[in-house]
C-alpha cells in the first residue's frame, strides 16, 4: 500500500456565526468553499485537470448546503468541469473524514491527487437545518437508544468524570490566551486565506472573528450554564426529562451537574477548509512538495447517550495502527466541542497538557462543524513546522457516539 501525502492546507478565517452579524454572513457556502478551493490551487500550482475528486464534509445538508455542495462548489470556483465532487457527513469529524477518505484513495492506488476538505455556514444553514435532529425521527429507533442532546452529554461526562465547573473555565481561558497569543505572533498566517465578497469583491474578513483573549475567570463565572432548561424538557415516552433519560442509563451519576456556559464550549461559526492530499506518485509527476504524511486513521463507536468519550479509543487505535505510544505524539489537537471533552481524553489517555491544543482550540476560534477536522489538520501541520517538532494527532468527538482520530508526520 502507498503512502499519503499532504501537500498544503488552508482555510478561511471563521466568522461569527450570526445572520447578518457576522463577517461571512452574507457569503453563499457554496462560494466560500470555492475561494478556499481557488486559493489552494493558486498556492500549489497544481494541475487541476488532474484531481480526481473533491471530498467535502458538511453538516446541515439542507437547503444553500444541500444539492452536492462540493461539486457546485467545484463549479463555482471555474475549476475544470471534468472535476468531481462529493460531500459526506459525519458530523463534527466531517472535514477530517474528507481527508482520511482522499488518503485512502491515494494510498489504495484508485487515486492520485485529491481535495480534501469542509464547509459549514452557520449563520446561513444553523444547525438542526435539515429537520433530522438527532436520530432522524426514528421513534422505533428511539425505544432502542434515546438520544440526548450533546450539551446534555458533555455535562454528564462533567458529572462522572468530578470535572468542576472551575476547570471546565479555566481550560476555556487557557484557549482564549493561546489563541490570542497565536494571533498576535502570526502562527496562523500560513493556512488562513482572505475572504472576499463574492459579489463586490470587496475584502470581507481577513481574519478570525470571535476570540476574545481578554477573557478571565470572573467573566466566565458570570455566565448561566447553558442546559439547564433543555435537560428539564419533558420529552420521553413517560414524560421523562432529558436529564432523567440520560441518568437511566448513568444511575451512577445521581444527578447531572449542568457545568457548560457560552464560554466553556464551542463557538458558531463561518468558515471552509481545503486540503491537497497526494500520492508519492502524483507528488513526482507533479513536481509537488509534501508538507507531511498520513501515518494512521481510525474511527471510534462510543454509547450513543454518552456520545463525546470517543475520541481517546478512536486515538488508541489510530496509534496502534501507526505502531506508536501516546506519548510518542509531540502535538495533539483535540477538538474544544466542550471543554469537558478535552479534559476527558487528556485523562483518559494520560497526555501532557501542555502538548494539547497548543494555539487555542473551537472554545476561542469557534467550530464550523463540517470544516472543523480539516482546519485542525492544517494547524497541527504549521505548529509541527514552527515549533520543529515531527508528529501530530487530530481528533474530534462526533454526535451519536464517534470519535475519528488522524496521525500525521511532518515530511
């Protein structure tokens, strides 16, 4: 079997997630995606006759996100018609899952040169836009795993695992500064591309919207705790609270702790990512050059009311398939979803902190759910060469009870 190479990454800056607030509100996905595809050709001087799809991840598939984004997108960027497209949703590893499939592609011969990567406008599509909810209205389903929302699970992980509200907040602080810090020393400047207004081509945002590295303690205690009312809602089949379903299957928890705010989970926002993942083949017929290979990919099942604890199995095994140790990762990037799934793995894989989510995560930056994975595969990739260090391991948690987890070594 062939290797993978990534050949570049980029992404757009993340705008705020709020219809007619946000710098990237007014932008089709469609034509936010296809300025991320254009300036990956641009930087890479690829021949784009040459790729052989285009792999998109995106979340709400519905209305200016449904109808094959990948490929209009593909088609908005006037690349050549005889390109293909495709978009897949795994939820919130969906732009990681993008890369892993051009990987295999690649790596199986089938492929040679593949764009990967994601988009998700949710300001424009917000999430529950495609009217599934959590289990597509499955009531046969429904007997079988009742679902909770996410902030239901992150904050019954909180209450199993003792994790307060205080380190909950003190890790969202700790991403504020981080990405603050990155900002100001220009850390992110290699992956992030301008945004223009397509119709004016006007700048629109050059820059990511919503940190505030000003934030502290005593701002983040102010705030309310954001599941409360929701896991109050009677919505079982006996009138059973969320909370109350979620603790029939976690009677050991006694009661949930509701622990996450605004400030200690993840960010709404705008934003797309584009990837170049190449053959060794296609990188000398080319004339590419690798900025990194892909050593290992792996999915995770976890229990569906649970849902976010995944991402520490997904990592074992994608390490295992790697023939690595957790500690033989110099950077990890775990995705901020809530701050209490960042804290579980580090626990529950024993990581240093200090070599987690070292510029911030989604709890400053925000997270564009369908992009996330593939704007995380781009950071880990410029730290490992600004720092000068050799591997790097991106994972998300995924609604449903997943976890996807990506190894990467800088060539």
């Amino acid at each position: 079997m062939g290797h993978a190479y990534v050949v570049d990454a980029i992404r757009t800056p993340r705008g705020r997630g709020k219809a007619g607030k946000g710098a990237l509100s007014n932008i089709h996905p469609q034509e936010l995606l296809a300025q991320a595809l254009r300036r990956l050709g641009e930087r890479t001087r690829v021949d784009l006759a040459a790729i052989d799809d285009v792999v998109v991840g995106c979340v709400s598939q519905a209305g200016e996100q449904g109808a094959n984004l990948a490929r209009n997108a593909v088609l908005a960027a006037d690349w050549p018609r005889e390109v293909t497209g495709t978009t897949l949703n795994r939820f919130c590893g969906s732009g990681l899952q993008a890369v892993n499939f051009a990987a295999m592609g690649v790596m199986s011969g089938a492929q040679q040169l593949v764009v990967a990567g994601g988009v998700e406008s949710m300001s424009r599509a917000p999430m529950g836009s495609d009217g599934g909810g959590i289990d597509g209205n499955n009531l046969l389903l429904r007997k079988k795993h009742f679902q909770v929302p996410q902030g239901i699970s992150a904050d019954l992980i909180a209450t199993l695992e003792g994790i307060s509200r205080e380190e909950l907040d003190r890790w969202a602080v700790r991403s504020q500064q981080r990405a603050g810090l990155a900002i100001a020393e220009g850390r992110f400047s290699r992956s992030l591309v301008a945004v223009n207004d397509p119709a004016t081509g006007q700048l629109a945002l050059d820059r990511d919207e919503l940190p505030r590295p000003s934030t502290t303690m005593d701002t983040l205690a102010k705030l309310d705790p954001s599941f409360v009312t929701m896991g109050a809602a009677a919505v079982g089949p006996r009138g059973e609270t969320l909370d109350q379903l979620a603790l029939a299957v976690y009677p050991q928890a006694g009661a949930i702790r509701h622990v996450h705010t605004a400030g200690n989970s993840s960010g709404i926002v705008d934003g797309a990512a584009a990837v170049l993942v190449a053959s060794e083949e296609a990188l000398e017929a080319h004339g590419l050059a690798p900025r990194a290979r892909i050593r290992a990919m792996a999915t995770y099942g976890a229990e569906p009311v649970i849902m976010l604890t995944a991402p520490a199995p997904a990592s074992k095994k994608a390490l295992t398939m790697a023939g690595m140790a957790a500690k033989d990762i110099d950077l990890w990037e775990i995705n901020e979803a809530f701050a209490t799934v960042v804290l579980q793995t580090i626990r529950a894989l024993d990581l240093d902190p200090e070599r987690v989510n070292v510029n911030g995560g989604a709890i400053a930056l925000g997270h564009p759910l369908g992009a996330t994975g593939a704007m995380l595969l781009g950071t880990a990739i410029d730290e490992l060469e600004r720092s000068g260090k050799a591997t790097a391991l991106v994972t998300l948690c995924i609604g449903g009870g997943q976890g996807i987890a990506t190894v990467i070594e800088r060539v």
